[in-house]
C-alpha cells in the first residue's frame, strides 16, 4: 500500500498477498474510510452471496465469469463494473478460476435509494 498526502494506492498483487479473508467474512478487507470500505473477493467454486445491507459496487480485476442480478445471467470480463443497491440478490457464477474482483461498499445501511 502507498499512501502519500492522505491518498492511498493498493495494488492487486498486493491486496491478493493480505492473505485469507478473517473468519465470518467472504472477501479480504484491503481499505476502509468514512463509509467505504474495499474488499478483494476472490470466490471458490461458488459464489455463497446473501443479499448485502449496503450497496455496492464491482469491479472485475481479473478472469471471467457470469453474473446473476436475482432475474438473469450476463457475462463479466475484466475492466467491467456492476453497481448492486442494498438489498439486491445477486452472486457470480461459472467464473474462472483466477477470478477476481474488487468489491467497494459504501453510504448508509439500507442503501442511498433512488433520488
């Protein structure tokens, strides 16, 4: 991690390398400030996703995959992002085995809803 003047910059070499993610949580926690916090989720096998209580925002670092928004299927490569508002079902399915994506929640439980 850099930071410098108050700006930080994480690498996605660096943030695969933060090790395993902590008991109870799906992704490694890479960053977190004010109400954001920035996770690296690196699924196995399957995607176990619930619905989160914030929303979100993905975007895809590395591999490919498939991403269900609660009524269908679209494919993801990287350089993709996908905004989720809270509350949303939604997983990632048939991914490739270097999957990776960048996962940035942020603003109030509930979601900011639609303005």
């Amino acid at each position: 991690m850099s930071t410098s003047s108050g700006v930080t910059q994480i690498g996605l070499a660096q943030a695969l390398a933060s090790g395993p993610p902590p008991a109870g949580n799906l992704a490694v926690p890479v960053f977190a400030h004010g109400s954001v916090v920035v996770e690296l989720y690196l699924p196995v096998g399957h995607d176990p996703q619930k619905p989160h209580t914030r929303d979100e925002l993905y975007f895809i670092a590395r591999g490919r995959g498939k991403f269900f928004d609660g009524k269908g299927l679209q494919p993801v490569v990287v350089g993709e992002f996908i905004f989720v508002p809270a509350g949303q079902t939604h997983r990632f399915e048939d991914f490739s085995t270097d999957f990776a994506v960048w996962v940035v929640f942020y603003g109030p439980e509930g979601g900011e809803g639609v303005k």
